[in-house]
C-alpha cells in the first residue's frame, strides 16, 4: 500500500512543476513588461546610440554644434517653440473638450511648456506629458479622461506627421524613397484587409459585453476628440502648424551647422529624423534622431558627421525652445509652497518665532514703565476678624464626626503610624 502510495506521489510530482514554471515565466515577463523596465530599457539604448555615433564619428561633430549657436538662433528658436506650443496647447484645448473636460487655453499653453521642458531635461521623452496628463485629469476631476486627452492628443501629431511623412518620402528624393515605394503594395493590402476585419465584426456583432463596450466608448470618444465637425479643423490646423514648426527647427539647425543643402533636400530628411524621434529609445529625445540623421545625410551625400552636426543643434535649439518650461515649473512649485505654508500651523507657528524674538529685545524706560506698573505687586486684602462665639460655634457644627476620622485614619497609605509601629503593607 505505501508502495503505491509512494509511486503514485512520484507520477503526480512532475505534473505540479510546469504550472509553477509558467507561473514564474509569467511574473518574469510582466515585470520586464513593465512601464519602469521599458524607460529603463529605451534610456540604454539611447546611450548606446550615442556611444556608438561618438566612437565612430568623434565628438567633433557634437563640440562643433554647440560652438555654431548664437544668440540670434537661440531668439529664433524661442520664436518657432512659442509657436509650436501655443498651437500644441489648442490642440491639447479641443480634444479635452471634445471628450467633455475642461481645460483653460492658458492653463494649457503653461502646462505643455512645462511638460517639453520635462521630456527634454529627463530620461525616455515622454515624463513630461504622462506628468501633463495625470495633473489634467487630477485636476478636472477625471484621471482616466486626463490621460486619454493626452493620448489622442499626441495621437493626432503622430498622425499628421506619419501622413505628410508618408507623402514626402514617396514623392521627394531622399535615401529610402525606393523602399517606401516597394512597401506601398504591402501596406495597401494590410489596410485592406484590416479594414475587411472590422466590417466583418461589426457584420457579426457579439453579445453586448463589458469589453466591447469599453473598447466602442474609446472609439466614440476619439471620434468625438479628432473627428467631430467642431474639433477636426482646429485639430488638423494646429497639427500641420506644429509640423511646419518642427521642420522649420530642422531647417534653421542644418543652416547654422552649414549643411549647403536646400530646403527640397532637407525636408525628407527632417522628416526622418522626426520620425526616429517618436520611438521610444532616446535620453531626452537624443539618440535615434541623431543616428537617423547621421544616416541620412551620409546616404544623401551630404557627410554623416554634418548630419550628427545639424541633430545635435536641433536637439540644443528644441532644449532652448523648452526653457520657458523651467520658469513655469518653478513658478508652480514655489505658488504651492506658499499655499501649503499658508494652510500649516506648524508653518504659522514657525514664521511667528521672529516676532517673539522681536518682543524679547531690551525696552526702554518709558516702554517698560507699563510693564513694571502691570507686574506690581497688588495690595494685601483687609482681614476681617470674626468674633470668638461664633468661632467657637462654627467649629463644633463643622467639626468632623468621630467615625470620620476612624475611617480618614484607615485609610491605604495613611501617613499616621499604628501603635508606635513602622507602617507595612499587612499593616495596610
């Protein structure tokens, strides 16, 4: 019987271990999966982009960049990022509202400054708009619309960067006009056949259910914040304005790393360099922009190290167009210090202590003549004798009973000795 016992243990053991193996893989995956992991993992491969650019080209390229900046450029570049921003911020205005949150256009131009600023000075690019959108909703009440203002939000410039990308590097010279060409075919039929599986689910509906619905409420609502009658024009405008500045940036970069090409020879190339930059694997948006570029040029001609050049003083110019961002973020910090300071106590109590300090400075004369007459001694009060009778009287009526005091005297503790002798606790 233990025999059988005992095998049957043996054949059931094995079977246990794969759940538990899967399990592990699971955790595994779900934390490199993670947001954290995945910041972490896009800021090394920004660092090894770099490194690999400086090792092969040298840091002359980059030295030379920021050397050729000058104050009338960084006047320029403050000039096309007000521009940019402030239509950026419409755009950010309109999808909000087209989703039903309220945000204040200047409220909004402020918090995008303050958000570029972010995504520039820290790592993987995109903190200052997950900051921008968690504030939002916090703000309005709703975290999840918040966030899903930013997300359709930047999902419309990606849109209309992917579009006149697209255009451009299919119709212009540039070094991969001829793949773009080749991969149009197999786009097209992707397109086809992902627009063939949407018919196809919305021909055999399913049952009502808690996802499809969620997923049909994210739908309306990014048909609502993009393509409504009310947002769409001011969404595209802004869009194709912020897209002209950023390709504006990229121009006046490569005149002042002298790259001696026109504006017909930059623009697919900026374009690229653009779309590089939406991948999420750059340190502050250096890395794949700056290796997109050095590529680029050199395939057109125009020498990989001037293409480092012009990326480098893109990435300065975009960093200067973001300063205002820093006088916002400091400005909001120290209007909440004083808030806080202002709702705390302990902070009152603390700003009072200099005017205590201030009171206990030595008086003059004729400032503490108050102070002496106030802590003058007050006169003794009249005695008032009463007459012996009714002392006598008083005292006999008030006078304690005798069980009074037998029971005052066994009292715990008392502090009278029994019979001579020192007081014990069995005496107690």
């Amino acid at each position: 019987m233990s025999t059988l016992t005992g095998e049957t243990a043996e054949a059931e053991a094995p079977a246990a271990d794969p759940p538990t193996a899967r399990g592990g893989v699971r955790r595994v995956l779900g934390r490199l999966g993670g947001p954290a992991v995945r910041t972490r993992l896009g800021t090394l491969a920004g660092v090894v982009i770099l490194a690999v650019l400086f090792w092969r080209l040298g840091t002359g390229a980059f030295v030379d960049g920021v050397r050729r900046i000058d104050a009338a450029t960084l006047a320029a570049a403050l000039g096309i990022g007000l521009v940019t921003t402030v239509f950026s911020a419409w755009r950010w205005a309109l999808v909000a509202r087209g989703i039903g949150i309220r945000l204040p256009f200047g409220a909004a131009v402020a918090d995008y400054y303050r958000a570029l600023f972010l995504n520039a000075a820290l790592p993987g690019g995109v903190l200052g708009d997950v900051h921008r959108a968690v504030r939002h909703g916090q703000d309005a009440g709703d975290l999840g619309r918040g966030v899903r203002a930013v997300v359709l939000e930047r999902t419309a410039g990606q849109l209309a960067l992917f579009a006149a990308g697209g255009a451009v590097l299919l119709t212009m010279p540039s070094p991969v006009r001829d793949q773009m060409r080749a991969a149009v075919p197999l786009a097209g039929l992707g397109l086809v056949g992902a627009c063939a599986v949407v018919l196809a689910l919305r021909m055999n509906r399913v049952p009502p259910g808690r996802k499809p619905r969620a997923v049909r409420g994210m739908l309306g609502e990014a048909r609502r914040a993009l393509f409504s009658r009310t947002t769409a024009p001011g969404v595209l405008v802004s869009s194709v304005v912020v897209l002209a500045g950023y390709v504006a940036m990229f121009v006046l970069a490569a005149d002042v790393a002298d790259a001696g090409a026109s504006v017909a020879e930059l623009l697919p190339l900026a374009l690229l360099a653009l779309l590089a930059m939406s991948l999420p694997l750059n340190v502050g948006g250096w890395g794949p922009r700056e290796g997109v570029a050095a590529w680029a040029f050199g395939a057109a001609g125009l020498g990989a190290g001037r293409g480092l050049t012009v990326a480098v003083v893109y990435g300065v110019l975009s960093l200067a167009a973001s300063l205002p961002g820093a006088v916002v973020l400091v400005a909001r910090w120290y209007a909440a210090t004083r808030n806080r300071r202002a709702a705390d106590p302990a902070q009152l109590t603390e700003e009072a202590r200099p005017v205590e300090a201030e009171e206990a400075r030595p008086l003059g004369a004729e400032e503490a003549r108050p102070l002496q007459e106030a802590r003058r001694p007050l006169a003794p009060a009249p005695v008032v004798r009463i007459p012996a009778q009714l002392s006598e009287v008083r005292s006999e009526k008030y006078a304690p009973k005798e069980s009074a005091r037998l029971a005052r005297s066994s009292l715990p503790f008392s502090a009278v000795p029994s019979e001579g002798r020192p007081m014990t606790p069995e005496s107690v």
